[in-house]
C-alpha cells in the first residue's frame, strides 16, 4: 500500500468513525430540559454546510462515492444536531411562555410574557442558569 492509499484510508476510516462521535452530543440535547440553550446552531450549520460541500466535492472532483456517503452521513448528523435543537428551544419557549425581545436602538433587551391582554409586562419568570455537563 502506498502513502496515499495508506492516508486515503485513514482518512476514510476516521471519518466513518466521527459520524459516531454526533451520539453523544444528540442524546445531550435530547435529554436537556433547559431547551438545548449551549448549542450554537450558527456553528453546527457551518460544519454542515462544510459537508454537505465536501460532499459535492467527492462527486464532482473526485468521483468517490464512498467519501461522499462518509460526508452525507456526517452533514445527515449535523443537520439532526440543529433540527433537535430548534425542536427544543421552542418546545421550552412554549412552555415557560416567555418571550425574549431585543431592543434595537438602545442596545438592550427584555423579557415579557406572551399572551398578556393589556400589552404590559406581567409577571416574569426567572431564567435558568444553564446546566454545564462535560
């Protein structure tokens, strides 16, 4: 075998091996309760987008289609990744029936209760702090 045969597969087997290493982090969000609030759906967009990328790259350049499926499965995952984290934010933003609404001009944000009749703040509920799991 040579170096590049040697990298090659390397290179694959490693990448087979990452769609795996999503379990963990989507199980996280699945048994979050706060609404999956330490998950960057920016970040995790980019890192699909650079599959899905890689993926056009394997077909088009390349024409390898195992190196396309490994990176179909891993944009598959990240897409998994932002689409239970979207599910969940909102879930939590119905049930605590908070709303959170940023102020343009001054720079500064507030928190009012959706529903209220009279258009004034009502009663607030207290944020969370976010849970730090490792």
């Amino acid at each position: 075998m040579t170096a590049a045969e040697l990298a090659a597969t390397a290179f694959a087997l490693c990448n087979a091996v990452r769609a795996l290493a999503y379990l963990p982090q989507i199980l996280r969000i699945i048994q979050d309760p706060d609404g999956a609030r330490a998950i960057s759906c920016a970040t995790w967009s980019l890192f699909a987008i650079s599959h899905l990328t890689t993926v056009a790259y394997a077909l088009l350049a390349a024409h390898d289609w195992t190196m396309a499926a490994v990176f179909g499965v891993n944009a598959l995952a990240c897409a998994t990744i932002i689409g239970l984290t979207l599910y969940k934010r909102r879930r939590e933003q119905r049930r605590s029936g908070v709303e959170i609404v940023i102020g343009e001009a001054a720079g500064r944000s507030s928190t009012s209760r959706k529903g209220s009749q009279d258009g004034r703040l009502g009663q607030l509920a207290q944020p969370r702090p976010a849970a730090t799991r490792f």
